[in-house]
C-alpha cells in the first residue's frame, strides 16, 4: 500500500535531497507532493517541491477548499493539496517542519523520516546554505529558526518513532548510505545500487 512520507528537520538537512533521490530512483514508485507557499523562491531555488503563489491565490485556493491543510511558517503560507495527496497511487514524499508533525501524522498511511543534526554539524548545513547562494546575512538570520527546529525535532523524537524513523545527519553519506537503505526496506522498494553524491 503506498505510503505518505514526510520528511522534516531544518534547513539545509537533505530533506529535498532526499526526495529527489528517491523519485529518481523509483521514479515508477515515488513521487514528491509540491507544496503551495505564498513565500518568495530563495536564490537558485531549484523548487522542485513548491509552487509559489501569491496571498491573494493562496487565499483563493484556501476558499475553494483545495487544501487538506494548511498552516502558517516563518510568516508565509502553506498548503497540502488534496489533488496531490487523494488518491495515493505511488508512494509520497512531502516535506514539513517539525511543529506540523502532530497535525500530519492524522494523515492515512503516514510515515515519519525526521533529519537533525548535532550542534558541532551546524556548519554542514551553512556550508550547503552557502552553496545554494544564500548570503552570510540570510544564513546568519536563519540560525535561529534552525535551532528551533532541531528543538522541535528533539520533542517529537516519540513522535516520530512511533510513526517512522529519526536520523541524525552527520555528513553528506548520510542520505544516500543510512537514509535511503532505510526507505527501501520500508517502503519495500528494490533495491539497487546508488550514486552517492559527494
């Protein structure tokens, strides 16, 4: 039975990564469910799992009930689509943060991946921040947000051990080498070999 898996940890994690991985390698098996968001796309923000619209369209979209939930983030919007999520005919990837989790697991077939990291692998994910453009000002803004939402994780660690798995990134290898092993035996997808990315 296809499942519903939602990944969430802070920027930077491997959260998207992770979702484009999967879909490439069981493109016939998974696929990534696009959020709606009234924020504006980062630099170089590949948005393979957004779609960016205006308030006044989120709105719109809220009103004609085109949502199975929506939810405010960081002083933007965001919706889960209901033509994205019913009926569930391939496994789906949807990406979240932490604080939304009790609301989703209330979801059918739900499964929980949550990524954090170690205070001493802060800088692995400034460092992927930086790389995908971010300015040293917008990374240091952001620091915060994601020490809340590693405290988040922290707090919901039973949660989501009870409905799937949490990691602890600790370098690049963690995705392609822990994380997606895992998935495949749960998902009971094939396995096979993979390009890591380095």
């Amino acid at each position: 039975m296809p499942k519903l898996i939602v990944v969430s940890g802070p920027s930077g994690v491997g959260k998207t990564y992770l979702a484009e991985q999967l879909q490439r390698l069981y493109p016939d098996k998974v696929s990534s469910v696009r959020l709606v968001t009234t924020r504006r796309p980062r630099t170089k923000e590949a948005a393979v799992d957004r779609t960016f619209v205006s308030l006044e369209e989120f709105k719109a979209m809220e009103q004609n009930q085109e949502f199975i939930l929506t939810d405010i983030f960081q002083g933007h919007w965001y919706g889960y689509p209901k033509r994205e999520l019913q009926p569930i005919t391939k496994h789906l990837v949807v990406n979240a943060w932490p604080a939304l989790l009790p609301k989703l697991v209330k979801l059918p077939d739900v499964i929980f991946v949550g990524l954090t990291i170690t205070t001493a692998s802060l800088s692995l994910l400034t460092t992927r921040m930086s790389d995908r453009g971010n300015s040293a000002q917008v990374i240091s803004a952001r620091i915060p947000l994601i020490q809340k939402d590693i405290r988040d994780i922290e707090a919901l660690a039973h949660l989501i051990q009870d409905h799937g798995m949490l990691f602890t990134v600790v370098d690049n290898q963690t995705v392609p080498e822990v994380i997606i092993p895992w998935a495949e035996t749960t998902l009971g997808l094939k396995k096979r070999v993979h390009e890591h990315k380095t």
